[in-house]
C-alpha cells in the first residue's frame, strides 16, 4: 500500500494582550520588527542577521551639499521648500531658519547667483556628485498605428518625454529612508474586545491587516528560497494612483502624474499631503495631436473609424508606459525580491507586491483594457449592464461574486492578429465578435496581466472602489440633480427651489471646517467639490423636508437618510465586523430605496434638465458648429426630459465596498482624494517653470526637494515621522477640556443674576460641586443658609471666549470640538435619565466662565478654595411623540426644541466635564420660527437681532464619522 506524506507547517504565532482600548494584534508569524513599540522587545524574533559593516545606504552628503556654505544652502532650501507664493508665514521662515542661523554669514553672498546654485543642486558641478539611482528618466514610448492593409506593416509612431523613475530604485530609496522606521514589516489581524459582553472582533483599517496582506505574505513565504539564503522574507506593499490634473485656473496646461505609496507606512501618514509619503514616479505621456495627421491619412477611414483608432492608440499608449516601468529588475524583484537592509540594521528580502491602483472610472477602464462604458462596463466584474438596476438584489450579489474577471489573453492575440495582420479596423465586425459579446474587452494588451499575472497579480481586483468620483461625484451628485430637477417640475418650482437655496444658507457651521457656511445657491452647483457635496448630503434632510408633496416627501426623506447611513459607514476610518454587517444591510435597504425613489417619485413628475444644463448644452452645440461648419445637424432648442438612471458603473460600484474593505483596509487607504492633495505640489511648481517641457521641469523641481529634504536628514535637520496613532498615545492635550484663566472680561454676579431674576441656579451649581453631589442628578434643594455660604470673592466671574472638548474618536485618534456660543454654541451631554428614551441630553451655551470660590458659613463645614469652570447653557429636549418616532430603524432624525421658560430647568449651569462633544443642531425649517419656548423680544438667550427662535430642531447625526457611531454600538474608541 502507498505511504502517504503529511507536511505539518510550524508556525511561530503571537497574540499581544489586549491594552486598554480592548485592542489586541494577532501576528500569524512572530514578527522581528515593529515599528509601534506596540510588542516589548523581548517578544520580537530574534532570527534574522543583522547587516555587515560594509553594507550601507547610499551615502548622502550632509549639508551644505551641494552648495559651497551653509549660508546659501540655506537660503536654496528656504527657496525650494514651503509656498511658491511667499506670504508673511514664509517670511518669518526666512528670517528664523536662514537669517538668524548661527551658521549665516553675509560674505558667503558675495558674487552669489541664484541659477548657478540651482544648477549646483541639479548637476553638482563642484564635483562631490552622489549618486541618486532613482534619478529620472526620459525615454520615447513607441506605438504601433494599423494600416488597415493586410499588405502593410503597421506605423511606428513615437511619443517622446516619458518621464518616470525606475521603481525598483524608488523601492530602494524609500527603505533607506527616514520614514522606514515606521514601515510595518509583518501583517497581523488586528483584534477588539467588546468592553460590554467581552466578545471579539476583527477590525479592519490598515492595508497590513488586510486579507490580501496575510494572503501575500503567505505567498511570498511559500516561494522556493534563493540559494543560500535564509534572510526573512517580507513585503513592500505598492499603491498607486494616477489621475490628469489641470495646473492652472486658466489655459490648457496638464500633467499625468503617476504616484507610488507604500502601504508599510500608516494611512494617516500617507494621508498628510506634507509628510513625504508620496512618491512621484512618472509623467504619463498623452497622445499628441499630431496622430491625427498620420490616422487621417490612412486609405478609407471614416470619421467613427478615425475615432475608434485613436482611442486604440491612447490605450496602447498607456500600457506601453506601463511595459517600460515594470521592466527587468522590477520583474526580477518581484519574484525573487531584493536584499535590503531596513531600519532596525537587518538585512531581509523585500518583495514588491502592487495590491491597489486608485483611479476614477476613465482611468480604469484604460488600466482594465474594458470599453468605457461597454456592455460589462465594470472593471472588476463581468455582470451585464443590464442588472445593474437589479442593485442589492441576490442576483446582482451572485453575479459580482461568480462572474469576476479573469483575462482572456488568448482573445486578445487573435483579435490583435486581425488588426495588424490582416486589416481588419481596430472596432470591425469580427474583433467585436471575438471581444464584446462577454466582457467588452478591447485589443491591447494588458501589461499587468501579461507581466504579473503568472506572479499571482490580479490586475482587476486592484483596481479599487473610488468613493470620492463615484459616490460624492457621483451617486450623490446624480441622486441631488435629480431631486433639483423635480423641484422645478412642481408647480411655483422656482419658489421652491429660492426655498431651498435659503434655508441652506441658513444651516449653522460645525466644529473646525466641517460642516462649512453655504454661501452660493446651492442648487446651482457653481464650483462645487467632493467635500462641498458631503456637506450638502449630512445636511439635506431636514433642508428638503415639506418641499415635496406629501407621499413623496416621506420617500425623499427615507431615500437622504438611508443614503447619509451608508456614506457615513463606507466613510468609516476603521471597521469591525459588526459595521461591515451593517454597511451590508444599509446597502441592501438603500437600494431597495433607491429603486422605491425612480418607480414612485420620478415617476410621477416630468424632470427636465437644469437651466444649468441647458446652457452647457447649447455651449457643446455652438462649439461644435464652430469646428465643423459643414455639419447639417440642428440643435434642439427645448429643454429636454430627464430620467433617474440606477445602469450607471458608479451606483453598480457601490455593492463592492464591503468586499474590498476586507481585501485592502479602509477606503480611506486608497481613496483617489489622497492623490488630488498630491497634485497640491505640482500646482506649486508649475508657476516657477518657463511652461515648455511642462513634465521635465516638474521633475526636476521635485528632484529639487528630494535632494534637499535628504541632504537635510543626512544632517540630523528632520525630525522623525510620527508613530502610528492608532496604537500610541496622541499628542493632544490629555485632559477632557480647556478653558482659559484669563481675567480679561470680569462679570459682577449680581448683573448677572438680575438678567435671570435672581435665578439661584448658580449657587445651587456651585453647592453641588463643592460638596460633591452628583451634578448630573439635580434633584436637591437648598436652604438660603447653604447658598449664602457660597463665596466668591468681589462677587466677580470671568467670561472667557471659548472652550475646547477634548475627546477620544472611534478610530482611536484625540480629537476636540471648539464651543463659542456666538458661532459653535451647541453640545451635548449623556442622558442623565435611569432608563433613556434617548442617549443624549443637549444644550446651547450662552456663557463660558470660570471663578474661585469657596464654602464658609454657620451649619456648613468650610471648604478649601477651589477654581471651578461653568458653562451657562439653555436646555433642549428630545420631542417623542407617536406622531414622530427617530432612529436607524424608522430612518428620522432626532428632533428637539428649547425647553419653555417657564419650566424651572428651562435655563441652568453646567460643568464641561460633563460635555461629550459638540453638536451640530440644523433647524426643522418646515416648523418655522416662533415664540412658544421664549417669549418675543431680544435675550442673551438669543442671537444678537434675534427675537424668536426655531420651533423645532433637528440633531445633525451625520455631521461627522464619530458623530453617527455615538448613536450606534459600533464606535472602538468610545
């Protein structure tokens, strides 16, 4: 009988304990780096060698390399850092890093020029070159054009200044670097136990406690070893982003830049636009115009075929860029990875592995080698067009996950052969046929597929969601056009739509730019952002609430809330399985609303296009004419019919985050918003170049930076990058709130008692404090004697401006609200109620003060003087009626108003020890303003000019991700 072979694989795990926070990391294999100080030393492996004396980074000249003194490097560094627009912040910069430096020195300026110490920097002419292997690069990328003609070869065609570094020596830099010290070597599922029922869950947020991280580096060890080597084996975790960016305001000046992150280094880090994360490694080329000279002169070309052949030749382009940056040495590396010796002096193998490539849609479609909106339109996934409006359906869900892509490769060579062997055009009968019937594939290539897809690269799966163009540019923006557009079909639509555009004028500010004043008509859309469109989403509902009939506004504010819930939650900077189960359901139940909103709503109007829409139109029409007057073709002069379309990629795309957050981490991690805060640098340098060899000269400024930012740690200048929030201790102020001591605006207690007719609330405050009492249960009276033994000397209290909250976040991170009870007066504080209808009791703060004081006088036991902090505040309260009922499950928001004057607890005192944070309260516009908790005349309890008050407000739960998990289960961190 056959004997069979059983391979047991040993693998040395580690379970950290669980800190204070409930978290824990649970390594797969004991790692022998960590960057955190999260494991003690003694936990850490100890196997790998360290590095030989002889084996060091590249040696980097400290400054003033490579300018002659100290004195111009630092005037160079001062000119090639910070703002291309000197302000005064960049002027005292001047003065304190430059012209008060010990080391400054007037005479060093004689026969100075500012361009020989820039070609000092670009060349080294002084001949103390360092090498810098991940220089530029310029190169030609030659394409193929078909000739339609079986007879002749196809055209070379050459597309010159290709930019780009080579990725292998970018790899090499980056673990050389300072910022290498915060590189997460080993993967590990990060673990939370509930405080409440002590059960576990995985969380999700960072790229190294992804399933694809553990799943790679599972790979990478599996991989036969290379000879004699028994180095730890590691991953170098690429992300890439590339998106065209205009660089100015005004005229036609673009770039194509391509960036490179490294998941090893926290997302927060990756995230600060200034933290030297982001790796420029290329300026894709774009087709010049000039093609057109060589397509039109082509034998029996048509204009749609002309088209067709262009847009074959931008792909091939694009993939052709591609083939040159994953050459050789790349290729090499990723299979049998290079040696490198990391931060901690240990020398491992370091295999490169790109798990994601951010792109908005047009983009993916180039990557994916997919017809831009074809009839399998998605990049990820083969389901028709057809089901798309089939959103959250089981037979949408099966077809996402039974139907993924897999290229067809063999397809692709034999339609290629048709068109460059046998002249058949790029869009003909039989390339459709072996093509687009399945997949709308198109004939290129795919280099990633041809390049890494035996290495185990799927180069569908890495091209993840999008939220920032597909859903605040995208779903949403469609979901709030289309509402617009049934405004104005209602009858007085312009009336209702003025109604709209005031009362978001009218929406309040929240905390540090948050929630943001809507200046313009908001129903125009002038000049609107991603953040822009956010902020009109967490603030719609009670905004659009009574502007629709009755039976479809009920819909209308059902669909706004389901669709703030699922934003909220894609948005979450780290998740648990309960909120992925969560995200799941709210998907399901906003598309059934969704779906609810175009059979019922839409409908029952006739939406037209936007005034806006009419005149681009008519803009595109009158262009049109101008570049080709033979065209016949009129222009309709009406306003056409519009009609809410769900077959769209984007709305598709939004069945595909839970998946991908569990494959890749947060969509914060690779949201393309990261990349457009790149683009900020290049938007900087390109007012310092002469505007030709726009790319080139890119390239060089930020070649510029880098030198100089190494020159400047190889100096001990920098300062080390901060260590990962989520695991260290924050920076942040470490108590619950400030409030400044200032005297500077003194208040006589008894003036200020007389506006509250002598209300004895403050001293009923102060009596609880001093004494101990539980202030969140008022329920104690006390005598005149007690009260009268409240000091407080000259009867004086201090108002002060501001206080700040300070608060843990759900992510784990130190975060503070600022209370100014002219701008940001709302907050809010645990209910103090034994059994809660609702969580939170809220109030409106008209006073921020602080005082000594002490208790002395016959029957009470005197006190030591204290320093006590108040915040006079005027109390809301939740309105709970059968009539309106809040909540996830009935999808409303919670709705208060003022408590009346007449009742004793109308107006009261309140230690900010208390504060959870500030709340973001939007008025229940359709409840209108009135005088039944406050009668009519002006108050302190007031806004200045104000004589009543909204009737009714309601609680802006979306304001922010940590604001809506304060009314769920699901917030880690509090």
């Amino acid at each position: 009988s056959r004997i069979r072979r059983v391979l047991l694989t040993l693998r040395d795990t580690l379970q950290t304990s669980f800190n204070s926070l409930g978290l824990c990391r649970l390594y797969p294999r004991r790692p022998s780096y960590e960057p955190d100080k999260f494991i003690p030393s003694s936990l850490l492996s100890t196997t790998c060698p360290t590095a030989p004396p002889e084996i060091t980074n590249s040696d980097i000249l400290p400054p003033p390399y490579p300018f002659p003194n100290m004195t111009v490097y630092r005037l160079m560094s001062w000119m090639n850092s910070g703002s291309n627009k000197k302000s005064v912040v960049e002027v005292n910069r001047l003065v304190e890093d430059v012209m008060l430096a010990e080391d400054f020195e007037l005479k060093h300026f004689e026969n100075f020029s500012v361009r020989n110490s820039l070609r000092e920097l670009d060349n080294d002419t002084n001949r103390r070159e360092v090498e810098f292997p991940d220089d530029w690069i310029q190169a030609d990328v030659t394409i193929k054009i078909p000739t339609k003609s079986k007879e002749d070869d196809a055209k070379p065609f050459s597309v010159t200044g290709f930019h780009f570094r080579p990725l292998i020596e970018v790899i090499r830099s980056a673990f050389t670097d300072i910022q290498a010290n915060a590189f997460h070597l080993s993967p590990f599922k990060r673990m939370w136990k509930d405080p409440l029922d002590n059960h576990e869950e995985r969380l999700f947020d960072e790229l190294y406690t992804s399933d694809s991280w553990l799943d790679a580096q599972d790979e990478v060890q599996k991989l036969p070893r290379e000879p004699g080597c028994k180095l730890e084996r590691v991953v170098a975790s690429l992300m890439f982003f590339s998106d065209a960016t205009h660089l100015a305001n005004f005229g036609t000046a673009k770039a194509w830049p391509l960036y490179m992150y490294f998941g090893n280094l926290t997302k927060y880090a990756r995230a600060a636009p200034k933290s030297g994360a982001c790796h420029l490694v290329g300026f894709l080329p774009s087709l010049p115009d000039k093609v057109k000279d060589i397509l039109s002169s082509l034998p029996r070309i048509s204009k749609s075929g002309m088209a067709a052949l262009h847009t074959h030749c931008r792909r091939e382009l694009f993939h052709a860029c591609w083939d040159i940056l994953l050459d050789e040495d790349f290729l090499h590396a990723y299979r049998h990875g290079i040696v490198l010796r990391c931060a901690d002096g240990v020398l491992r193998r370091i295999f490169p592995r790109i798990f994601t490539y951010s792109a908005d849609y047009p983009e993916k479609v180039l990557i994916a080698t997919i017809k831009d909106m074809g009839k399998c339109p998605c990049p990820r996934c083969l389901t028709p067009k057809s089901l798309f409006p089939s959103l959250g359906l089981l037979q949408d869900m099966r077809s996402r996950m039974n139907n993924l892509r897999v290229y067809v490769s063999t397809n692709v060579i034999r339609a290629r052969e048709y068109i460059y062997k046998s002249g058949i055009t790029v869009d003909g009968l039989k390339v459709e046929e072996l093509l687009g019937a399945e997949g709308s594939w198109v004939p290129v290539l795919n280099v990633f597929a041809e390049k890494l897809g035996a290495f185990g690269l799927d180069p569908f799966k890495m091209l993840v969601v999008d939220f920032m163009h597909e859903c605040e540019l995208g779903t949403w923006k469609a979901v709030f056009t289309h509402l617009i557009r049934i405004l104005y079909s209602l009858p007085g639509g312009n009336n209702l739509v003025a109604v709209l555009d005031a009362r978001f004028r009218q929406v309040p500010t929240f905390s540090s730019g948050v929630i943001r004043t809507f200046t313009n008509n908001t129903s125009e859309m002038k000049r609107l952002a991603a953040r822009d469109f956010e902020d009109i989403l967490q603030c719609a509902i009670p905004v659009f609430e009574g502007l629709f009939p009755d039976t479809h506004d009920m819909v209308v504010q059902s669909l706004l809330f389901r669709f703030a819930q699922w934003h909220a939650l894609a948005k979450l900077r780290i998740h648990s399985e309960s909120s992925l189960g969560f995200l799941k359901e709210t998907f399901k139940i906003l598309s059934k609303q969704l779906r609810k909103f175009r059979d019922f709503t839409c409908a029952a109007f006739e939406a037209v296009e936007l005034p806006k829409e009419k005149a681009a139109r008519q803009r595109r029409f009158a262009q049109r004419a101008t570049a080709r007057p033979n065209d016949s073709s009129s222009e309709f002069k009406g306003t056409r019919v519009k009609t809410f379309n769900l077959s769209t990629y984007k709305f598709h795309a939004m069945g595909d985050y839970v998946q991908t957050i569990k494959l890749f981490g947060t969509t914060d991690s690779f949201t393309t918003q990261i990349g457009e805060l790149a683009h900020r640098a290049l938007k900087a340098f390109y007012p310092l170049t002469s505007k030709l060899d726009t790319p080139g000269q890119l390239a060089k400024h930020e070649r510029r930076r880098r030198i100089l930012r190494r020159v400047a740690e190889a100096g001990g200048v920098s300062a080390s990058i901060n260590q990962s929030p989520v695991d260290c201790p924050p920076a942040l102020y470490k108590g619950h709130h400030f409030i400044s001591s200032n005297r500077n605006d003194p208040v006589s207690l008894f003036e200020f008692l007389r506006e509250y007719d002598d209300d004895p609330a403050t001293k009923d405050h102060i009596l609880y404090r001093l004494t101990k009492l539980d202030v969140s249960h008022c329920d104690r009276t006390f005598s005149a004697e007690e009260r009268n033994a409240v000091i407080i000397p000259n009867n004086t209290v201090y108002s002060i401006k501001t206080v700040q909250i300070y608060y843990t976040t759900y992510d784990m991170r130190r975060e503070y609200d600022t209370i100014n009870p002219r701008t940001s007066a709302d907050l809010m504080v645990l209910s103090g109620e034994v059994s809660p209808s609702h969580p939170y009791w809220y109030a409106r703060v008209l006073g921020i003060y602080h005082m000594e004081t002490w208790l002395d006088g016959p029957g009470v036991s005197r006190t030591e003087k204290q320093h006590l902090e108040v915040l006079h505040v005027r109390w809301l309260a939740p309105l709970i009626s059968s009539d309106y009922q809040s909540g996830m499950q009935r999808a409303r928001l919670p709705k208060l108003a003022f408590v009346e004057e007449s009742d004793y607890d109308a107006f009261g005192f309140l230690d900010p020890g208390q504060v959870v944070r500030g709340c973001h309260l939007i008025p229940a516009f359709v409840s209108g303003r009135g005088i039944t908790s406050l009668r009519h005349g002006k108050s302190l309890a007031r806004a200045k000019d104000e004589l009543d008050d909204w009737e009714e407000y309601y609680v802006g739960i979306f304001a922010d991700r940590d604001m809506f998990l304060r009314y769920t289960d699901l917030g880690v961190g509090h």
